[in-house]
C-alpha cells in the first residue's frame, strides 16, 4: 500500500482540537477521499511535531464520531461511506428556503442606556427595595427545602404563593379566587401571552384601548387577532364604542395606559353588562393597582363579574420588582387549566425558589410595609414633578389623575417627538403619545415618570427639559 503524504494544516487554538477539525475539514472539501487511509499516528506526530499521545486520541475520537474507520492490522482509513464533498453553500447569502414570519413589532423594550434621568412611567424606584428582606427570604427557603425547590414543580405556579396571592387580592381588590383558579406567571406579559393563546384564533376582533399598551397587543397579534381601536379620554376607555363582534376586551381600567385615567363607575357597568350579554372576554390589566393617590384605590371589575367574563391579570413588577417577572391570573378554574396547558409547552413552570419567598414576604407584612412606604414616596415626587412643571413648563398642561406613576402632560402645539429627541441627547428620557398609538402617530401628550427619582433629581431633570424646550423652533405647530 501506497504510503500516504498526507499532512493536516493544524490552525490555532489547543492542538488535539484542531486537528480532530483539520482532518474533518478535509474530508469535507475532498483533500481526503473516502476510504483513503490516514499516516500512521507516529508519522502524523512527527510531521506535525506534536506528541503521538495527542495523535492517538484525535483518530479515536474520530473514528467514533464515524469519520474514520480503523482495519485490523492495515491502518486507519477515512470511512468508506462518507458523502465526500463539499457541503453545499447557500447560493444567496445564505439562511432558511422560506419567509420567517417578520415577527412582533419592535418598539423600544428598554429605556435607552446612559441617560441621566429616565422618566419612565412604569417603573418604580429599585433603590427603595428591601433588598435585605427579600435575601433573607432567598435564604431562608433554599436552606429550607431548597432541594425541592430546585426540581421540576408544579406548571401553575406554587400552592404556597397561590395561597398567599389569594389572601392578598382579597384583601387590597375584594377578589377572591377559587382553588383552582389562580395561575402564577412570569410577569403579566406571560399571563397576557397565555390568555391570547387560550382565546384568540385568527382573524378574532379584539377591542384596545388606543392609546394603549402594546407589548399587550402584540401578544394578541401573534395569535393572529385584529385589533379595534377604541378611543381614550377622561373616563377611560370609550366602551360604549365597543362593536359587538369582538372576542375580547383588553383594558386598563384603574390607571389607564399610558394616560392614567381611571374608567368610571358608569362605563365600568356598561362594559360589564355588556359582556355578560355577548359573553366577550375581558382581559383586565390591574398592573400599578397599588399606587392610587386620592383615596383607597378602586375595586377591579373583577371584583364585580357575576357572569364569570373577567381574566384578571396582575403583576408585581411595579408593586416591588420586575425582575422577578412575578404576575398571575384570575380566573375560572376551566380557564386557568387550559391557561397550565398551554404554560407547560412554553416554559414548563416559575421559579419556585422566587415563588416561595416573595410568599414570605406577602405573609410577613414586608411587601405591605414596603407598599405603604413607597406610596408615601410617590405621591411626594407627584407632587413635586406636578409643581416643577407647573413652575417651568408652561406649555405643558398636567391632566389631573388619580394614580399610577407618570404624569399625563398635554403639549398642544409642540413637536413633543422633536422636544424629546432634544432631552434624550441632553440626558433626560421620557416617552411621547407616538409610543402608545397603534401607527405611531404622533398627538401632543408626553408621560413622564416620577416615580424612579428623587425630588433633587427631578428638579435637575425638568430644569433639562425646560432648556431643551426653550431651544425648539418657536413655530411649534407641526403636530
Ligand atoms: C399596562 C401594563 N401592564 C403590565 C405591565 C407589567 O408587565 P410585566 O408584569 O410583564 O412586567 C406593565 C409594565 O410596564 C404595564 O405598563
């Protein structure tokens, strides 16, 4: 047998690793043909200068990945029944024979970094946490039963902080859920993800609220719903707009979204009534429900549904942290068990380590505690941003709201996007009513949250916008 000049060209990086990858590339490309046998290890090892040990071990390896085969007593060979060739490359730049669906659209999803003052409206303040507390929980119930905690769990969320949740909503929302039908999610935008796949088909009409919230209409989206567009104002969600063929409503009645209008008692027993009638889906988002300034916060409509229409979705991302992507439904026993079907193909289960210490904190009053103390705090800086604009903006008229953590400013006249695109470059972010309308049109509102900062900061923050708003074009009626 012919004695084969075969010598691998061996590129960088550890050198048992690249030469396993050296003769599977040449395989690959034809420079070795199937059933062409290989150097011996020790002839290899000198021609590449490497330790035959080394050699020995990348054929081994090779031989039981099925490139190569050995025969007794002749040597080691490339495998006979190699589809020897180059793989095919992709003739236009490469990627998949078929359209990928273009997916959700991409609004913004996080406030842009490095800005100095971020007034988001959904965000509270994480430097008011109790971060010691909630450690002590961590440890407390990984020393405890961690073990189990960490194994695969029950897919609707931990008996123990659905017991917990139970009580709570009862407490603060007069909702008191059955066994059976309460569903602990990863946030509310699983929870508005689960109750879309359970209701939607394609081609469903779905009412909104426009201006509204869109990482919850994207969720409709994706099961292939329309959306109907139903006017905001003072009250709330135009209900009495709501057309008669839709599925279901998806509303913010407490604090509107974004404009934090409150829905009143009138429209809140239309819609009800309504939807008993047309037995319509209602999804409602009690997202901010704690933090309601001028008197107790009202009940949800969940707390009124006699008909059994009403999905209510909750989180705890602006009572305490969104990181902990902690939220849940409310609902029929039969609808939080199709709501558990559909969650086990998706994520299978929640953090049961998270679950069982923010039940902790639930039980042991440090959530309440950590409630009333932020909401002291938040109606502070209300009051405070409320002023400051008042004192420095002019042009800016603050609509009266009841709640929630932003204020809803009217702009008329002003190039509000313009206006914001100025303050983000001088390190002051706040969202615009472009954000939250379904094609992104402009209307001249701007939310800005006060939530996340100090009154120091805020004053430093309006005396930015202020400038900025000086500085903008006089002729401002470009709206
Ligand atoms: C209207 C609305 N719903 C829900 C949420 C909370 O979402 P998640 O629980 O997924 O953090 C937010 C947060 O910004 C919101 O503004």
């Amino acid at each position: 047998m012919a004695r084969s000049a075969y010598c691998p060209e061996v590129g960088p990086g550890p050198v048992g690793r690249a030469l396993g990858a050296a003769i599977v590339a040449d395989v690959q490309r034809g420079r070795l043909t199937a059933g062409e046998r290989l150097p011996g290890s020790r002839t290899l090892a000198t021609r590449l200068s490497i330790a035959r040990g080394t050699v020995t071990s990348v054929l081994e390896t090779l031989v039981a990945e099925g490139w190569l085969e050995r025969r007794a007593s002749q040597g080691t060979f490339v495998c006979g029944s190699l589809p020897i060739g180059p793989l095919p490359a992709a003739e236009h730049g490469g990627g998949l024979g078929f359209a990928l669906h273009p997916g959700p659209e991409s609004r913004r999803l996080h406030t842009p970094r490095d800005v100095r003052f971020a007034l988001v409206g959904g965000k509270p303040d994480l430097r008011l946490l109790p971060l010691a507390d909630l450690a002590r929980a961590y440890g407390r119930v990984l020393r405890g039963r961690g073990r189990r905690l960490v194994d695969y769990g029950p897919p609707g969320g931990t008996d123990r902080l659905k017991r917990s949740l139970a009580n709570w909503l009862a407490d603060t929302r007069g909702i008191r859920p059955v066994v059976g039908g309460i569903l602990v999610t990863r946030g509310s935008q699983q929870a508005l993800y689960l109750c879309a796949r359970a209701v939607l088909r394609p081609g469903d009409r779905v009412a909104v609220e426009a201006l509204g919230y869109p990482p919850a209409w994207e969720a409709m989206r994706s099961m292939g719903a329309e959306l109907v567009p139903i006017a905001v104002d003072d009250d709330g969600m135009a209900v009495e707009s709501i057309p008669d063929d839709v599925r279901a409503v998806y509303l913010t009645p407490h604090h509107q979204y974004p404009t934090g209008a409150s829905l009143s008692a009138e429209r809140r027993l239309r819609l009800l009534t309504w939807a008993a009638k047309n037995r319509v889906a209602i999804f409602e988002d009690d997202y901010d429900h704690e933090y309601h300034y001028d008197g107790p916060p009202r009940l949800p409509l969940a707390a009124h549904d006699k008909a059994g229409v009403v999905v209510s979705l909750g989180t705890l991302s602006k009572a305490f942290a969104p990181g902990l992507r902690l939220g849940w439904v409310v609902a029929s026993p039969e609808f939080i068990a199709l709501l558990v079907r559909w969650r086990t193909v998706m994520d299978r289960q929640g953090d049961q380590v998270v679950e069982h210490a923010v039940a902790e904190l639930l039980d042991d009053g440090t959530l309440a505690r950590h409630l009333r103390r932020t909401l002291q705090t938040y109606r502070e800086r209300r009051d405070v941003l409320m002023a400051l604009v008042a004192a420095k903006l002019p042009g800016l008229t603050v609509l009266p709201r009841p709640g929630g953590l932003a204020l809803w400013c009217a702009a008329e006249g002003t190039d509000v996007d313009a206006w914001a695109e100025r303050c983000l470059a001088a390190g002051v972010y706040f969202e615009t009513a472009s954000s939250y309308t379904l094609d992104r049109s402009a209307q001249p509102f701007v939310r800005l949250g006060f939530a996340g900062h100090t009154p120091a900061e805020l004053t430093e923050a309006v005396g930015i916008l202020a400038d900025c708003y000086e500085a903008l074009p006089t002729n401002r009626n470009n709206v």
